[in-house]
C-alpha cells in the first residue's frame, strides 16, 4: 500500500495528495512488487533501500549514499497481536529515507502505531517538508510507545500472578512466559535504537537545528528510561515465574499427599473387610454383634493409622 501525504504550508495541516512532489512524505506499507520498482522510479533511488526494510530480521542502523545524497534510517518499532495466551508484543524494523532533502519515505511491513500517529495529523510541529525534524519526531514517539507498551506488560503480569496464586493450571504461566518474550524483545530493540540515536547525535548525520537536537535527546532519555524498565520487569518476571513455578509444584505434591493418605485411610478397612470375607471360621462369626465389632475394630485402626501419620508430617 502507498500513500502520499503533504503539510499544507498556509494552514500547516496534513493533506492526503495524489502525486509525488518536493516536501511530500510517501508512507509505504507492505508494497507490492510493482509499488516498489514504481515508487523508486519515480524518486530515482536503489530498490534495496526499500527492500532492507522489509525484511523482518533487519538490525536498527543507518546507511548513507553519497552519490545521490539518499539516507536510510531502520528502527524497531513496537507493535502487537492477539494470540491465543493474550496479547504479544513484537517489534518489527521501521524505515526511514530521505532522499536528496526533497522527499521523506517510510518503510514497514505492517501498520505500526507509530506511523499511525503521524498519518492522522494531530501532532505539535509536525510537517512533511522538515525531514530531519520528522525523523526525530518519529524517534521520540517510538520511544513514548515503548513505555505504554512496557506499562500495559507490567499490568498484565501482575494480573497474571494474581491468577496464579490461586491456579496451579499451565495457562497463566504460559502468559507470563509470553511477556517474558516481548520484554526480551523490547529490550533487545531499544538497545539497537540507542545505538541508531546517539549516532545521529554525534555523526551529524542530519542537519539538525538547537530545538531538534532537544528533541533527539529527549528521545534518547524516553529510550534509556524504556530500557531500564524492560530490564527491572524482565529481572522481576523472571524471579516470580521460578517462585510461582515452585509454588505450582509445592501445590501439586500437596494435592498427591492428600490423596495418598486417602488412599491409605481407606486401605485399612478393606484390608480388615477382606480379612472377614474369607471364606474360612473367623472371630465374631456366630456374635450378633460381630458386624458391629468390626466396625469399631476398624474404626480404631484407621485412626490409630491417622495419628501415626500425622506425628510423622506425613498427611496434612
């Protein structure tokens, strides 16, 4: 899918056009084979620097052609799904080229929340012919999305272990092994962004004016302070899914040593029952008071049984 946007310059809005021209942002999600040959005819540039984005194992970097002035920008962007153990978050490489200073293009394999934001428009300061701006903009919002996304996995966790106190059934440890997952992503993702921001910072990649290099560092902060979340719920996760691994099991040989001694309560009197039954003279056979007898013969020595089994902590 293509789609071209333009600020307008008067009334400083967002306007969805038709046709490419200088100051135009052209946003390209999961193009076809056809958009993109079409796209990087039209703009005059290599088809890798799409196609480098579109691929899922991409790492966050930044490359520079000094021929034709063209710079590709890749990120990890967060995103999610549902699946069947709740929502998994996921991060997904992100885009960015500048082509000779006329046009901006992003590039993803699926719609992103990030890019979302901007195509709606509502944001402070932001319009498609300032690319160094919109680049770090993009940064900065990424960075924001990291943590409400990071907040939302540290909710569900603890829902999760709320759940399973009270369980001893897979399904919440399985969840909680699917956060695990996407803080293990997260964090693997903000570090290969920092590396991409801080390298903007220095290398003067960009040309950047004093209020962007403030919005670069505010990005830079926004994504080290995600990265120590992720890091602290990570460690915490970690320990409580071995603490409530152990519980699980704790509960489980719990159950088995109630049902064990069960068992061997009720293997007292059907072990004297079968003693009776045999077919050859026993005690009581002629007492009209034997069944009775037996009962209470019985009785005693289960309980006996108990007692015993009790002072040796072998029954709850």
């Amino acid at each position: 899918m293509v789609d071209i946007y333009n600020s307008n310059i008067e009334t400083g809005k967002l306007e969805k056009v038709t046709e490419i021209k200088k100051g135009c942002w052209i946003n390209l999600e999961n193009p076809t084979e056809e958009e993109i040959q079409r796209i990087c005819k039209e703009v005059n540039i290599e088809q890798d620097f799409i196609r480098y984005a579109l691929d899922y194992e991409e790492k966050p970097r930044i490359d520079q052609e000094d021929e034709d002035n063209t710079i590709l920008f890749i990120i990890d962007v967060p995103t999610g799904k549902s699946t069947e153990n709740g929502f998994s978050y996921y991060t997904m490489p992100l885009g960015m080229i500048v082509v000779r200073d006329d046009i901006f293009i992003t590039v993803s394999l699926y719609s992103t929340p990030v890019i979302e934001r901007f195509k709606r428009g509502n944001l402070k300061n932001f319009l498609t012919f300032k690319k160094s701006r919109f680049i770090l903009q993009i940064l900065y919002e990424n960075a924001s999305y990291y943590l409400m996304y990071l907040k939302r996995l540290n909710k569900e966790s603890q829902i999760a272990e709320t759940v399973l106190k009270k369980s001893m059934r897979n399904k919440e440890l399985l969840k909680l092994l699917n956060i695990q997952k996407s803080l293990v992503y997260f964090e693997t993702s903000l570090k290969a962004n920092e590396l991409v921001m801080e390298k903007t910072l220095r290398g003067k990649v960009i040309k950047m004016y004093e209020d962007d290099e403030d919005i670069l560092e505010d990005a830079i902060i926004e994504n080290r302070q995600a990265m120590e979340m992720s890091q602290i719920y990570t460690d915490i996760l970690k320990g409580s899914m071995d603490a409530y691994g152990s519980i699980i099991s704790n509960n489980l040989n719990s159950v088995m040593k109630f049902l064990t001694s069960i068992t061997i309560f009720l293997a007292v009197p059907t072990m004297i029952s079968g003693f009776w039954g045999m077919n050859v003279p026993v005690p009581f056979t002629d007492s009209t008071l034997g069944f009775w007898g037996i009962i209470g013969f019985s009785a005693i020595l289960t309980l006996i049984v108990a007692i015993w089994l009790k002072k040796k902590d072998m029954v709850n």
